[in-house]
C-alpha cells in the first residue's frame, strides 16, 4: 500500500487530545445527531485521521457499522463509515510507504486499515501512546466476525422473532454433523435439548428431524417440516426422542383455559407411495404414537412424474404454438377457423384439441394439488390454530413446495420482494433443495470435488470431440456417464412448478403481491442460467465448500438493479399492490383453486403475441412505458424551452444594458451641442467667426480644429493667425482631466497642485477638459453671463 506523504501531513498538535472515558449516556448524547434508532455506540476513539482524506474527527463502532464523524465539519464522512457486515478484513499493521519520520521512535505507527466487500480500503491514524485502536479494534473484531447469528449487528429486530419461552435457537449443526443438508441453525421447541435432537435424527430419511419453519406471532402455532420416518417395513419402528419433539410442536396450549393444539402431520405423497416407501426402510407416522395428532395424504405424485408430464407438456406446446421449433406454424384443420392460424389450440383438430386436454390437465392437475394442498395447510394454522408437521420422502422437493407456498399465503411480509428472497434463502436455500440435482448441473461430491466433470473444452473447439458429447448416437465411452445419466434421471421441475403456483395466486389476487408475474418468469429465467452462485450446489454446505456464493455473482443484486433501472414503473413492480387491503392471511377457497396454463412463461416462445395479450399486467406496463417516454420527451422538450428562455433573457438583459450606453452617449451628445451652441453664440456676438475642421495627425488620432477671425465688415474671415484657435484630440476628451495638459495649461492650477474636481474648471461643467488653447486671447475676449441660455 502506498501512502506517500499521508503520515506527513497529520499534525498532531492541531488534533484535539481524547477525551477522557465518559460514561455511556454521556457518548450517547454526544453522538445522538449522528446515530441511526436503535444504533449503540460499543467503542470509540478521538482526534483519529482517515488518512485517504486526511480527516480528523471522533470515530465510533457501534452495533451497526463503523461510523466516522469529521471534526472540523460535524457531519458523518461516507468514506470513513461501513457497516460492520461489509468488512471483509481487518489489519493492524500496516506498512505505509515511503514514510520518511516514522523511523523515528518518537513518532509510534498508530495505524489501522479496513478492507470492505464493497471495494473499500481505509485506513486510520490513532493519536500515539493511547489505548484507543486497541479498544476500537478489539470491537470490530468481536462484532464483524460474531460468533452466531444473534451475535450479528442486527437493528431494530426482537430477540422474540428467534427465541423466546418456546422455541430457541440451537447452532448444534453449525459442522453439518447433526444434519448435513440442513442450515447450521434451527429453531426448535425449548424443552428439547441438543442431545434430544441427536437421537431423533438417525429416525428420519436423511437426518432431516423435524424443525420449525414459521411460526403465528398470534396464536403460537407452527408450520415445521421434516422427511419421512423411518418406520420399516411393518411400520413399527418407534424413536421416543423423535415422538417427544413431534409432541413438542403443539405443547402451547391455544388460550389461557389451556385448550390443547391439534397436530397434523401432512404426508405430500400419495398413501401407495408412502406405504411402498416402507421397502427401503420409510414409510409414514401412525397417530396413535403421536399425541392430539391427525395423519393425512395429499397425493401429491414424486419428480419422475412432474419431469414428464413437463416434458409432455413442452412437446405439445413446441407443435401447436405459432412459432414452433420446426420452422413453421401449427398445421389447421378444416374444422378449425382458418383465420386463427396457430392461435386455436390444436389447430381447430378435435383429436388434438383432446390429446392437449390431456397434456394440459395432467400438469394443471399436479398444480392444482400443490395449491390445495398448501392452501389446506395455511387454513388450518390460520383459522384453527392448529401446528402443522409437513414431510413428504426426503423432504426437499414436495415439502418445499407446501411449506413456502403455505408461508407465502399466510405471511403478507413474504408477498414482497424481500420476504420473496426470504422466503427463497429459508426454505430452499437454506433447508437444502438439490438444485444442482433437479437442475442437471455438476455439484460438489464428499471429497471436496466436482460430482462430475464439467466439460473444458476451448470454446473453439470441436465439440464433436468431447468424451462425453457426440453428434451421432449416444454418449461415447466415460467414466462418468453413469454419474451423468444418473444426475439427469433426477431433474424435475420442482422450482418451476412452485413459481408456477405463484402466478395462479397473483391471477386470484391480483392487488396481494408487490412482484409482477414477469418478475417470476425472470427470477426462474436466472436460476436455469447458473449465472449466480445462490442456485448452485445441492446444499448450504456444499456452497459453502466449493465458495461459489464469494466467486459468484448475488442474483437478488442482479434483479434488485434491474428493478432500480426502470424505477418504480419497472416490469417486476405490481402496478395493483394493495398491502393495506392484503395484511394478512390469503385463505383461497377451494372452488377458486382451479389454475390455468401460465402464459407468460409457457407461451412466451411458441405463442409470444397469446402470452401476454390478455395480461393486464403487461398492458399496463405497455402504456406506462408509453407514458414514461412522453413524459422523458416533455422534460427534454421543457429543459430546452427553459434554455431558450435564459439565452433569450440574457440577450434581453444585454440589449437593455446597450440602449442605456446609448441613451447616456446620447444624451452627452445633446449637452456638448448646447454648450457648444451657447459658446458660438457668445463667440459671435462680439463680432468673431468661427469655423471647425477636422483632419488626423501622424498617430491616425482624429483632430477637431477651430479657428477665429474678426472683420471690421462683419462678414466671417478665416486667418491662420486668429485671435483663438482651438484643437481637439478625442483621445484626450474623458471624464476626467488630463494630468499632463492641466499640469501645463490650466489657468486655475496653484502650487498645491490640481485640485480635481474641486477645482473652478470643474465647477465650470465644461465639456471641453483636456483642450489646446490660447488662453491669451481667449482672456482678451468679452463674455457676458447673458449669452448662456437657461440650457
């Protein structure tokens, strides 16, 4: 790091000594004005410098960032201030290069550098021989790296939403051990200990126990998941660890009588599936062994059946659409309206109208289950205040789908764009969709590796060439294909199916969401692309292992700036968002949950103008785009108005300021002839002529001439040798006298010098200052007051 002259330019005499220790009310007071609510000062130091501006000033860590606080302008330097979340590193011993009298060990380094995720680097200089980097470094060091979440500089967030007399928090998974696809942190009932957990989890697929997911702020009542049990095949293998902490989910009682909650645990699968899961080992809970519960199916079919049915969908779609992958439109009937060409489903073909009828109501079918499903669920907690335990085989993909879809209906936080991202990094981030498995991508294996390789080929390569592609039959010969094809045969469209779910939400409640359904099409655009680390890998282990949420760009910054490009009339904006009349619970009856094919993604290839001519949404935006660009216009057309308008008043000003030079030349123009009519009348009337010439001298100077004559016949003369004779030079006519003339002809001067423009030639108010004449005979001449007129 180079801080060529920075040490050089602290003086530390101008620097006020710190201050003594105060007490915190008094710090407080101190820095009120420039703290944010619920901000605490934890530690702080005075006359310290940033030297990237070399500022001095008093510089704080509070349970938020670290703030710095100028002292010569009393204001908070953006520089200096960074929350304590974007350091990245901190350094305590910096070398500063050259630094020509830090060799002197009169002058101690004090130094303390700040790297921030943001691209920052700062660096402060503390006053020497003091204790306070120490203190403001040992702060930062606790606060940026806490050791667990409720260690984080959180503001303005109840300790309640974490723990409280019923539910903690428990890190007993922070190495993964307890669980290796859960979050390392879990909510769970306070009256289960660690240990508990450990027991209860060998007896579920996975070791995915059951833990809390949401929980009513009003009733108390839980919404937890969990994979199946792993009852047997007989389904009578029994955990008394996991019973125990089942029961723990509804212990709460519902009302101060004491009433007790009612526990349902939903199993997603279809019963057949789940008793045939009792083969490998699963299988479903019996109510009898779990207290006030009830066991229900919501047949909800595994991801082979969503791939295919997807798939199916997809090739339908691809042949009958307006544009399709063959090159050419759907092919009509003549039973068919010929002037629809492509937009009729099925081209107007009776068969094919049934054979889509078909393809479309087996994936709406599915869709319908999930909305049920989760819509059962958010009703119960909602309206009955009962707890809710959801698990399907795994508990991953079907227990995803209930428990985010069920979270989204009853909490109206999670219907705007942060509780979307919430809602994303809780529940399939963080409790462990296999996105790089439902998504055919590589992940990360046990051993630190790639599951599978990712083909590294140049990208002017033949790929024809690769092992694991050819362009005629199958696969050639690898050793990972069956990894590959194994990784395949588990893509489904979980995610998909979800957002779909959405946007059939959006359709029945079309002022509920903030987000528009062009934000999930856009949202599910960016999870295929594996553009951004937040999708990749199977787990929050797993990303953390292979780094590539630090290597990788953030998707939700992605769509947060897209969103901040177009402002407020952006396409992701709802334009009928109504949070007032949405506040709380979505509580959709059963006869509305009817879906329908969601245009906007499905038909947005094959049928682009069909996919968003019905959309209000899009129509809206449309004419908002319209209106925006008008109104872009205006503002355009209006600040050149404006700009013509301040020209135009400008030269307005500089014609006016002419006419008033004009008007002053003019007028003195107008008193020189007067005074020089009233001189040649007088001149005249003592029997003189007088004539003006004008002729230019050797420096190009225009010179106005006079000559005076006297004839005893009264007529007028000109003689060279007149009595008067006067020459004018125009450079010397001015407001004021000319030094050099006075100073040498002028009747009036005296031995003080020239008394201007107290002198009796001001007084005179000639015109005629600075003029060449024979005072001698103009002495001689006779000049009554009476010849001035009252001009």
């Amino acid at each position: 790091m180079d801080g060529s002259g920075s040490w050089d330019a602290i003086d530390w005499n101008q620097i006020e000594d710190p201050r003594p220790r105060r007490s915190g009310q008094a710090v407080k007071e101190s820095m009120d004005d420039f703290l944010l609510e619920d901000e605490e000062v934890l530690a702080q130091g005075h006359g310290v410098v940033l030297l990237n501006n070399r500022d001095a000033g008093t510089l704080s860590v509070t349970n938020f960032r670290l703030l710095f606080v100028s002292q010569a302008k009393k204001c908070v330097i953006e520089l200096g201030t960074i929350p304590l979340t974007t350091i990245e590193k901190l350094n305590d011993d910096v070398k500063l290069q050259p630094l020509p009298h830090l060799s002197d060990k009169n002058h101690p380094r004090e130094l303390l550098q700040v790297i921030g995720k943001d691209m920052r680097i700062i660096v402060f200089a503390f006053i020497p021989r003091t204790q306070q980097k120490n203190e403001v470094f040992d702060a930062l060091r606790r606060y940026t790296k806490p050791a667990n979440l409720r260690s984080l500089p959180l503001q303005g967030v109840e300790e309640v939403s974490l723990c409280n007399e019923w539910w903690r928090l428990t890190r007993v998974n922070s190495s993964y051990s307890l669980c290796s696809t859960y979050p390392s942190e879990l909510i769970v009932p306070r009256s289960i200990s660690d240990e508990d957990l450990f027991q209860a989890s060998p007896f579920r697929s996975g070791k995915r126990l059951p833990v809390i997911s949401w929980c009513d702020p009003g009733s108390g009542a839980v919404l937890a998941r969990s994979s199946q049990p792993m009852v047997g095949l007989m389904m009578n293998f029994r955990n008394n660890a996991d019973e125990k902490l089942v029961c723990a989910l509804s212990s709460r009682t519902i009302d101060e009588k004491g009433s007790p909650r009612k526990l349902y645990i939903i199993d997603a699968r279809p019963r057949a599936n789940a008793i045939a899961n009792g083969a490998k080992g699963g299988g479903s809970e019996s109510s009898s062994n779990y207290h006030k519960s009830e066991v229900l199916f919501l047949g909800i079919q595994n991801i082979h059946t969503m791939r295919e049915s997807l798939s199916r969908l997809r090739d339908y779609v691809d042949a009958h659409g307006s544009i399709s992958s063959n090159g050419s439109p759907s092919a009509v009937s003549v039973v068919g309206d010929r002037r629809n060409r492509g937009s009729t489903w099925g081209g107007g073909n009776l068969n094919s109208m049934t054979s889509f009828s078909s393809t479309l109501g087996e994936w709406l079918n599915h869709i319908q289950n999930i909305l049920v499903g989760a819509s059962w669920i958010a009703a119960q907690i909602s309206e009955e205040a009962a707890s809710v335990l959801v698990h399907c085989s795994d508990g991953w993909d079907r227990t995803t789908q209930l428990v985010s879809l069920a979270c989204l209906l009853l909490d109206p936080y999670y219907r705007t764009f942060s509780g979307f991202q919430a809602l994303v990094e809780k529940d399939w981030l963080a409790f462990g969709h296999p996105f790089a498995e439902r998504m055919g991508v590589p992940t990360v294996a046990e051993n630190g590796g790639s599951q599978y390789e990712l083909l590294r080929q140049p990208s002017l390569g033949n790929l024809s060439s690769s092992p694991s592609r050819n362009t005629l039959g199958p696969p050639g010969p690898s050793s990972n294909s069956p990894v590959q094809s194994q990784t395949s045969n588990n893509t489904s469209p979980i995610l998909l199916q979800w957002l779909d779910c959405i946007s059939q939400l959006l359709r029945l409640y079309p002022s509920a969401f903030q987000f528009s359904s062009k934000f999930l099409v856009d949202f599910m655009d960016c999870v295929l692309s594996c553009r951004f680390g937040n999708f990749l890998c199977n787990s929050e282990r797993e990303r953390e292992q292979s780094g590539v949420t630090i290597s990788c760009r953030c998707m939700w910054s992605h769509l947060a700036n897209l969103r901040a490009s177009g402002g407020s009339f952006h396409e992701h904006y709802n334009p009928f968002y109504d949070p007032v009349n949405h506040n709380g619970a979505l509580l959709p009856p059963a006869a509305a949950l009817a879906p329908t094919l969601w245009p906007q993604f499905f038909l947005r290839w094959t049928c682009p103008i069909e996919s968003q001519g019905g959309d209000l949404e899009s129509q809206w935006h449309a004419m908002n785009k319209k209106y925006a660009d008008t109104m872009k216009a205006k503002d355009i057309a209006e600040w050149r108005a404006k700009d013509i308008k301040l020209k135009l008043e400008s030269m307005k000003q500089d014609l006016q300021r002419e006419k008033r030079i004009n008007s002053t030349a003019l007028a003195a123009a107008r008193s020189a002839q007067r005074e020089n009519a009233a001189i040649k009348k007088a001149i005249e009337s003592i029997g003189c002529t007088i004539k003006f010439s004008t002729s230019e001298n050797e420096d190009r100077t225009e010179v106005l001439s006079c000559s005076l004559g006297r004839g005893t016949d009264g007529r007028a003369q000109q003689d060279e040798n007149g009595d008067f004779s006067v020459a004018i030079e125009d450079s010397l006519v001015s407001d004021a006298p000319a030094d050099h003339f006075c100073e040498s002809l002028c009747p009036f001067r005296t031995r003080e010098g020239c008394r201007w423009p107290d002198a009796p030639c001001a007084q005179l108010g000639s015109q005629f200052v600075g003029l060449k004449a024979n005072f001698d005979a103009f002495d001689r001449l006779s000049i009554h007051d009476c010849y001035f007129g009252p001009e």
